[in-house]
C-alpha cells in the first residue's frame, strides 16, 4: 500500500493529462462528415470511461482481498474506489450526451451502449443501497464484497459485450466498428493512449485520497 | 428583500423573453458552428466542473475531520 | 464426487420436501395464471388490439416480463424460507458447494416445469402463431435455466442482508437485464421463424454468462455461508 502514498505517479499523471489538453486540441485529426471537430471528443469522453473501469477493477480486487483476508482497510478501499467510479461515469455519460446532441441530434437517443451504460450505474447504486441496508459493518462488508464481485463480470457483458452486438449508433457497435479500426491514425494514437493512462491515473488518484479520509474517519470512530 | 425577489422575478421574465427570442433555427448556433469546436469545449468543461465539484466534496469531508480534531 | 454425492442428495430432499407440500409450486402457478388472467382482461378491454401490428411483440415482451416477476417470486423464497437453524445443520453434513449448486438445480427443475405451464395457459388465452413452436419452448426452458442461476445467488445475498424482497428485486434486476435483453431477441426470433442458426452467436453469449454467474456463484458462496 506503500503506493498511493507516493508522488511519481501522480505527476506523471498530471503531465500525461496536461500534454493530451495540449496535442489533443492542437494535432491534425482526419475530417470527417458530421462529426467535424468532435472527433476530439475522444480525448476527453473515451478516458473517462477508461478512469471508471479502472477504479471498479481496483475495487473488485480489493473485494477478492478483503474476502481472503478480512482486513476492514480492503473494503474501505473498495467502496471508496466504487464511488469515484460513479463520478467519472456521471462524466462519461454526461460528456457522451452533449456529444451525441451534436452528431446523433438527441441527448438520449435510445442507443443500446447509452442503455447498457444507464443499467450498469442501477448495478452499482444497487451495491450502495445494499451498502445501507446491514447495520453491522463486517456483515456489510462481507456481503458487499461478494455483490461487488458477482456484479463485476455482469457489468463488463453489458458495457463492453452486448452493444457490440446490436445496431448501434456508437462507434464500436454492430457493424460500426470503432475508431480503432479506420481512422485512428498514428497521430491520433499519440494523443489517445497517454489520455487514457493520464485518466486512469488521475481515477485512482482521486479514489486513494477518499480511501485516506476515510481511513482516518474510521479510525476515529473506532476510539 | 421583498424588492430583490422582485427584481429576480423581473430578471427571470426577461430571461424567458430573451431566451424565446433566440430560439428559432436550431441548425446553425453557436455549439454548431466552426466545426463544432465548441462541443470540445464544452466537454471538456464539463469534465472539469465535474472534477471541481468533486474536490469541493472532498475538501468539505476533510474540513469536518480537521474541526474533530 | 463427494461434492455430486451431497448435491444429489440435497437435490433429492429439496424434490422431497417439495413433493409433500406442493406449497412453492401450486403457489407460483396460481400467481402465473392470475397474472395471465388479468392480462387478458385488461387487453381485452381495447378490442381492436388483436389486429394490430403490435400485438405479437406485445404478446413476446408481456411473456417474459409475467417470467421475470414470478421467478423473482418463486426463487426469492428458496433462501428466504429457511430458518437458521435448518440451514446450520446443512453446514454441517455438507459441502457450502453442494449447497448451492443443488439449490441452483431444483429451482432450474422447478422453474422450467412451471415456465413450460406457464406459456401453455399464455398460449390458451392470448392466441398467437408462434412459427417455430419446438424452438420457443427451448428458449423458454433457457430461459429458466438462466433466471433460476442468477436469483439463486441473489436470493442467497438477500437472504443475509436482512430478509426483504425489496433488496432482492433491486439487487437482481440490473443483473438480470442483459439476460432478458438476450432471451426476448432470441425469442422474436423463434416466433418470427428465423433460420436457427442465426441466433446461434446470441444463445452463446447466453450460455457464457450463465457459466460465468455458476462459477462465481461457486467461487463466492462459502465466503456467504461463513458467518
């Protein structure tokens, strides 16, 4: 755990996020119809969702952690990262709403990604809400452990399995494949990997600094 | 108080004037023009508001354990 | 092959217990059919319904959606019902695996039994084609297979998290989506009578997460059971 208490790679973070603001508006993108300088957007909308899935997968881990061993610190862990998760898909999906205004022309236009991506977020309130309901904290923990787990591959089919599936007006979907495939030229790819590493990093960031709050909160209402 | 109630009031009407005025063609606005640069913009304003409020959160968390102390 | 042993030995039990009283499965039967009963009247009252372009995609959907409540129903109580004492005395002959896995098989047993009942009455008061009938039946017993998986394990949840239904339908309602989202694809499908093959990909990915739910049912219940 000696990690997050490090300050390494939070500034290489910082740097990785400053340097896409900067080549991500600057660099020459390829021209497309409708979706003009929007294309952008992948920069900023995509690595939020990159942000979220990572904290989840930090959280899942602590969840297997927490089982094994039973340490209270490994659930804190995991619910602190659950909910800088929520924040960054609130991001996602209220970034990818303006964007898909000015492509799709309807903030929500019924998409089968926008759905799944609305029915994952009841997966994690539902682990919240569960949360709430156990009075006793290792009952709680133990319990949210295992729901956190059950719901985590459930969430992976539904965001990243499903829509791929169906006719889709997201990138990535049915017979509409990603930007990957046509037109992420190499200039591109210069901007789009470290936003998304930059992202990640800023996530867990963000999470270790509540996981350490609360630490300290826990602590206190132990004496 | 009564009078800056009533001069939100008024603010709100004229608000609602304005914003009636404006609202005609909805394909050549602001967000659409110069490539739809604006768009970007506002994304990233977004995200950045979120991030702000986020820290506030935080920060009001942090203060609340500082005064226990 | 101990843990087969024990599971078919519980298996049998539960099959026992359910035998003598019939309370589960008379219960959801009637619920079934009475649900089914008042959608037919309540349809009934817009007489033009029947003709309409709607009217099979309606008859699809209300399908699955009276399934999804009266599994929701029938599986919340196969943890709920017991009482603690029974369950700590299966913790001590058995194996935490077999425990779920042969709860998992009867309501899988019991579920399929009920849903093939369940659409015969459907089929009685709402009359529709149905093009691939042998087809239907099969993606309903899939159906049940993969509703009985998945709210076994969150019954388990909720059973340990206070005793509430609520908690149950919240908790496996965003789960059980994409399986529903699947089996009402899969489903038109066969009333459409599409070539099978065609839906080969999605029963799939059905069949993948119902792997993937047994598994880490399996994985996650003895941390449950362990109190």
């Amino acid at each position: 755990m000696k990690f997050i208490y490090q300050t390494w790679w939070k500034v290489i973070a910082v740097l990785l996020v400053l340097s896409t603001l900067i080549t991500g508006l600057l660099f020459d993108v390829p021209r497309l119809p409708i979706i003009h300088e929007t294309i952008r957007n992948l920069y900023f909308h995509v690595p939020m969702w990159m942000g979220m899935l990572t904290v989840f997968v930090v959280s899942v881990f602590y969840s297997v952690k927490y089982l094994q061993t039973g340490k209270e610190e490994h659930d804190l862990a995991a619910v602190e990262c659950v909910n800088t998760g929520l924040v960054f898909y609130t991001l996602g999906l209220l970034t990818g709403m303006l964007w898909a205004k000015y492509t799709w022309g309807e903030f929500w236009s019924g998409d089968p990604k926008q759905n799944s991506a609305a029915i994952a977020f009841l997966l994690y309130c539902a682990y919240l809400v569960l949360r709430n309901s156990i009075d006793e904290e290792q009952k709680r923990a133990k319990i949210s452990a295992i729901y956190n787990i059950f719901a985590f591959p459930v969430m992976v089919v539904l965001i990243f399995v499903l829509p791929r599936m169906t006719d889709s007006l997201h990138p990535g979907s049915g017979g509409n494949p990603a930007f990957g495939k046509y037109d992420l030229d190499n200039g591109m790819k210069l901007a789009f990997y470290p936003a998304m590493l930059g992202w990640s990093f800023i996530a867990l960031w963000i999470a270790t600094l509540r996981y350490r709050i609360r630490l300290i909160e826990n602590k206190k209402n132990a004496i | 108080m009564r009078k800056l109630t009533l001069l939100i009031l008024l603010l709100c009407c004229f608000f609602g004037a304005f914003a009636q005025q404006t609202q005609t063609v909805e394909m050549a606005d602001v967000m659409r023009s110069s490539g739809k640069i604006y768009v970007v913009i506002a994304v990233i304003a977004i995200i950045f508001a979120g991030i702000a409020i986020y820290l506030f959160s935080i920060d009001r968390r942090l203060k609340r354990i500082e005064k226990e102390k | 092959m101990k843990l087969m042993g024990q599971t078919i030995h519980l298996l049998k039990k539960e099959i026992l217990l359910e035998w003598r009283s019939k309370y589960a499965f008379n219960g959801v039967l009637l619920y079934i059919v009475s649900t089914v009963f008042v959608c037919y009247i309540s349809f009934n009252l817009n007489p033009g319904f029947k003709g309409s372009n709607g009217y099979p995609i309606v008859w699809n959907i209300l399908f699955w959606i009276i399934m999804l409540f009266a599994s929701v129903n029938a599986i919340a109580k196969s943890f709920l019902q017991e009482n603690k004492g029974r369950l700590l005395y299966y913790y001590t002959i058995a194996s935490p695996q077999a425990i779920i896995l042969s709860k998992t098989i009867y309501n899988a047993l019991l579920m399929g039994l009920l849903s093939v009942l369940a659409l015969v009455v459907y089929m009685l008061f709402f009359t529709n084609t149905v093009n691939d009938l042998l087809y239907y039946f099969m993606i309903v017993l899939l159906g049940s297979l993969s509703f009985s998986t998945v709210f076994t394990m969150i019954s388990a949840i909720a059973s340990k998290a206070g005793n509430n239904g609520t908690l149950m339908a919240i908790l496996s309602f965003p789960v059980i989506i994409p399986v529903i989202l699947l089996l009402i694809k899969l489903s038109k499908a066969a009333m459409d009578g599409l070539d099978r093959s065609l839906s080969y990909s999605n029963i799939g990915i059905l069949a993948a997460i119902n792997v993937i739910v047994v598994a880490s049912s399996l994985l996650l219940f003895p941390y449950l059971w362990r109190d």
